[in-house]
C-alpha cells in the first residue's frame, strides 16, 4: 500500500476508535455536561458515605415537638418532619428499618466540627451564617415566624408589628426568631433570650414576658397544648428578602449533599412534600399577617 494511502486509513481507525471510545461526560451542543454511569449511580444506596454503612443516620433534638414530630418520637414517622425524613430515606433508598436517630442539641446541629448524623432535621433555617460552618440542602420548607401571647392582654390585640414594640419578647438563643425580633421588630426592651425553646414557653406562661415568637406551626402548638389562655398574635416573614426556609443540615463539605438535594427535590416533583406539609401543618394557613 502506498504510503499516503497507509496513512489516510491509520488515520480513519484512528477516528473511529476515538468516536466508540467511552466518555465519563460528554458535553451537548450548549455546553453543558450529560453524567456519566458512574455519577448516575452515586447516589444508590451501596454508594453512600455514610456515618454507619448500611444505616442512615438522622439528627434531632429532645423534646421533639408537635407538629414537627409526634409523641415525641422522631422514629415513628408521624408529624411533618419526622414524615419528611423518611421520604427523603425513601428516595435515597433506604426502608424504615435501615434509618436510625440520634439526639442533636438545636445549636450543635448548625455549630462547626464533624456530625455525628448524616443529616439533621431540626427546623433549621438556612442563613449565610450558618453556611459557613455546614451544608444545608434545598428548602424543605418556606417558613414565617409568629408571635403567641396571653389572651385578653394589650399585646395579644395588637394588629400590626409596630403595636408590639413595647412587649417584652421572649425567644430560644440561636434561632431565626432571635434575629426577627430584633431586625424586624425591633422593640424598644431587651429581648429575653433561653437556652431552650420550652424556657421560652414557660416564661410566658408564667407571665415574665408579654409574648414569645417561635416559627409560626409551633405557635400552634404552643397555644393547643402548651399555654392556657394563650393566642397567636400574628405571622410575619423575617426578612424583606427571600423567603425563610428550613434545611437538612449536613457536615461541611458532606458528599451526601448532592444526593439529598435531589431527593428533596423529587419528592416536590411528585408533590410529596405538600401532602406531607397538608396533612401536619394545614392549621399553619389560617394565621393573620402582622406588618
């Protein structure tokens, strides 16, 4: 064979090997990546790094309150996030028997150093600050704060957030309803602040703040089992911005991450987690607007 002829032919296996040669990802016409096989699978079971292999481990704190769990037991799958839990290990492939449950203190969750859980499901928002120190998956649910006091006192008539300036508020430390308080607010006494959220509840129970401010489904809660005579004053956003919402909290740089973002996500594709949100937070709608 002649050799230009030799050449040309070297150079069209050459490029047919190239064409059938496997990729891990291949790029489309508009310059995004497809996955390969192997990325595909990363988030089946048997391909999870996990605290305990063959388990998932999930963090919340004690006491477990309605409506966000139920008789205080995070593994009985009832109230909205304990049912939310297990759908995303449902996604993730893993049945009720393959979850466990660990007890994590409200602020350890979101405080920086290694976890002890895969994910934490605490009512957490998701801030910046916070962010720093760990990872948070999409939102799981949008949230407003909202202000309970005693019934038949100045503060439970107050219709506007200008109206509760002069309360003297109560609220759980670390938590978004410190910052609302304050930011939004902004009343002219020191917020009183406790180390746990039920120190909050007493405290107005006991009538040594005007009124407290929790995320508006444990106001609920609050006022059916936990203060007599008490009431929802109102909801209001925390922010101007975008909307408050609670995350998953992870370890930082946690490779689960990526995995538990598309199970959340699936799950509000297939309308999952507003069935979930219908039936343990519906009461949660009824709430006036303060502004």
């Amino acid at each position: 064979m002649p050799r230009s002829l030799l050449l040309l032919a070297t150079g069209v296996l050459a490029f047919a090997a190239a064409a059938c040669a496997p990729v891990d990802n291949a790029t489309t016409a508009t310059g995004t990546s497809t996955a390969s096989p192997a990325q595909a699978t990363a988030c089946t079971k048997d391909q999870l790094k996990l605290i305990t292999p063959g388990k998932l481990t999930i963090g919340t704190d004690k006491p477990a309150y309605e409506p966000w769990f139920k008789d205080d037991d995070p593994s009985n799958g009832q109230g909205f996030e304990s049912a939310v839990a297990f759908a995303v290990a449902g996604e993730l492939g893993f049945d009720r028997s393959e979850v466990q449950w660990t007890t994590v203190k409200f602020d350890t969750a979101f405080a920086p150093g290694p976890k002890k859980f895969d994910f934490d499901i605490n009512q957490v928002s998701i801030t910046p600050q916070r962010a720093q120190a760990v990872d948070f998956s999409k939102g799981y649910y949008t949230v407003k704060q909202a202000v309970v006091a005693l019934k038949d006192t100045k503060f439970a008539q107050a219709k506007s957030l200008a109206e509760l300036k002069d309360a003297k508020i109560g609220v759980q430390v670390g938590t978004t309803s410190y910052d609302a308080v304050n930011d939004v607010i902004k009343p002219t006494t020191k917020v009183n602040v406790y180390s746990k959220q039920i120190d909050a509840v007493n405290a107005l129970k006991n009538t040594q703040v005007d009124a407290i401010v929790v995320d508006l489904p444990t106001a609920f809660y609050v006022t059916a089992a936990q203060v007599e005579d008490s009431a929802i004053v109102g909801q209001f956003s925390a922010t101007g911005g975008a909307p408050e919402e609670f995350g998953l909290v992870m370890e930082k740089g946690s490779p689960l991450k990526p995995c538990v973002d598309k199970a959340i996500d699936t799950l509000k594709a297939k309308g999952e987690l507003a069935k979930i949100e219908q039936q343990w937070l519906s009461a949660a709608a009824g709430a006036p607007e303060l502004k």
